[in-house]
C-alpha cells in the first residue's frame, strides 16, 4: 500500500520499467540524487544507467530526446524539475511531439510521459504556476493531474502504456514529503478524506473517466490536483450550511469526461470550476464554456470560476495565499450561487 503520491508514482514506474524493458527515465539529478522531489528515489541503483539518465539542465534537450527515443522504440519518462520550465522545450512538446503522429499518418508514434511538478508552494513566480491550460490548448497531447495516491499510480500506469504524448503533472503540496533543500512547506498537512492510498496490485485508469469525490445536490464542484482537497475542505463548511456540494474531479482533462460534468450539473443546477491555474483563458474557462454550449438548460445561476489572480505568483507567503484560490474562496462561491433558486 502507498500511502503518499511519492510512493505511489515510484512504485508505478517500479512496476512499469519491469514490465517492459523499453521504459528509460530522463531528467535532471533523476538518478544518483533521486529526483527533486524524490520520485525516482532507489531507480538508478535497480535499473541502471543505461534505464536511468541524469541529464544536462536543459529541457528542450530532455524533451528532444524523449521523441527521438519514442521514435525509435524506446518509452521515455521524461521528468521536468518545474512544469514552469517546460517553456523552454515548447518547441519540443507541442510542435514536434504533439504533432509527429499526424504529420507522418500513424506510422510514428510518441510515446513519451513529461511529469511536471505544479503549484504555489513558496517559491515566487518562476516556479510555481499550474500551466495545464497551455497543453491543454495543444491539439495530440494528453493532459493527466491526480489528486490521490490511488489515481496517480492508475493514471501513471495508463500514460506509460499510451501510445501518444502524455504531459503529467503533480500538483507539489500533494507529495507527501519535504523538497530536499527547500523552505516551503510541501508535506501533506491539509488533505481530505479522499486521499485514497494505492494498492499494491497493478491496475489503470482509463484516460476521460472522471471521478466523483463527493456526492452532492445542490451544486457542482469541477476541481483538479489539489483544489480536490480544499473542495472538499469547503463541501463541509457548506453541508454545515446546508447546502450539499457534488465535486468532480475530472483526472484528465485531455481527454476530458464531459458526460460526467455534464450529469452532474444537470442534477444541480449550479457549477463552479476550482483550478488553481490563473482564470484567464485556461481550463476552467474551457469548463464554463462547456455549460453554456452543452449545459445551458441545467443552470440556474451563473457559473463559477474560482482561480488564482492573473499575475504572477508572489514570494510572500501571505500574498501567496491571498493569490491562489483557497477553501473559503470556493465556499463563498458555493453560497453566491445559492442565492439563485
């Protein structure tokens, strides 16, 4: 059982890498030192050098090397110490990787996973935003955010055997663990219930099949990766109200579970969208877009977008937190659209 998101996404390439010997990590201190936050831990002594490769710091070279394997029969894991420096391999991930299936009429395909770690967690602008609206606007890329144990193991074991580009990103305050060297606080200390641990037998999660953490009437909660636990943390100072909140949490939102949102918000009413993305043109607003084209008839008030401030995300741990989106953030949200019968 792997009770942390560390141990869960270790033992799924554990598990992975000896399934199929084709499987090679790639990323910067991956190997002697075990990954920035650990993940591969223990890898590079099991596997070797040959399966494991520290690389330059550089990610349009980590990235370019992951196709280049891809195509020629190799699985890379490539891991991004940041999801913030995957600008610079842009090139790299959304015109060449996503795209060389296409352009080459299936006879090439790319199977690489790019893990991102995600998320304010104290350490200023350049190394904690949640970019997922960007691969999410790239048409040939998969996008894959768990919030539990349970489902990044599942989800993990899915990207791996996918024949396409999967970007994964793990939201940093989910881990379970300290960040070597760092002063911010990235143990697990505010998780929910929900938080299900992994088992030990293999199993996957179908990619677009999303997960219902909580049951509810009255409104519909869409939130990712984190926002999962600070949902559920507001769904019981509501219900303390009176008011049941249903969350949904979508797993992947390439490619995207829309009859599950959709049920949901029929059964409602009422939708708010819970990212901790900036608000503008990104995931959530894609979620909004989805209720007023195919959901319309369901809603009995506006919908909801609950993200961080669009700019960048500051040092100050106070203004941190007043940046990014909060538990109380989304019950005042929750009891705004209340007000609409």
């Amino acid at each position: 059982m792997q009770e942390k998101i560390v141990q869960a996404l270790r033992q799924a390439l554990i598990d992975e890498m000896r399934r199929d010997e084709r499987i090679v990590l790639l990323g910067e201190d991956i190997g002697v030192f075990g990954g920035a936050y650990r993940v591969t831990e223990g890898l590079y002594e099991m596997f070797g050098e040959e399966r494991v490769k520290d690389t330059p710091i550089s990610e349009a070279a980590i990235i370019g090397a992951a196709i280049g394997a891809a195509m020629t029969g190799l699985i890379p894991v490539a891991e991004m110490q940041f999801n913030d420096f995957i600008a610079c391999g842009m090139d790299q991930l959304c015109n060449q990787a996503a795209k060389m299936r296409s352009m080459m009429g299936g006879q090439v395909s790319v199977p690489i996973v790019l893990r991102a770690p995600m998320g304010a967690t104290g350490r200023a602008a350049q190394h904690s935003q949640c970019l997922e609206g960007w691969f999410m606007h790239c048409p040939g890329l998969k996008v894959v955010l768990p919030s539990t144990p349970y489902d990044a193991k599942g989800l993990l074991k899915t990207a791996v055997r996918d024949s396409n580009p999967v970007v994964f990103l793990e939201h940093k305050m989910l881990y379970g663990g300290a960040s070597p060297g760092g002063k911010a606080k990235t143990a697990v200390d505010s998780l929910t219930e929900v938080y299900r641990p992994a088992p030990d037998e293999d199993y996957t999660i179908p990619f677009g099949q999303a997960d219902i953490k909580r049951q509810g009437r009255d409104v519909t909660v869409v939130a990712t990766g984190y926002m999962v636990h600070k949902a559920v943390s507001a769904a019981a100072r509501a219900a303390a109200e009176g008011v049941e909140v249903e969350i949904v949490d979508p797993r992947t939102i390439v490619p995207l579970d829309k009859d599950s949102i959709l049920s949901s918000l029929e059964k409602t009413g009422r939708l708010i969208v819970a990212a901790e993305e900036v608000q503008t043109a990104g995931f959530a607003a894609e979620i909004a877009a989805l209720a007023a084209e195919e959901g319309v008839f369901f809603l009995k008030a506006p919908v909801r977008r609950v993200c961080a401030f669009d700019t960048p995300i500051p040092f100050a741990p106070v203004m941190e937190t007043d940046a990014v989106p909060q538990a109380e953030d989304i019950v005042k949200a929750v009891m705004d659209v209340m007000r609409y019968r």
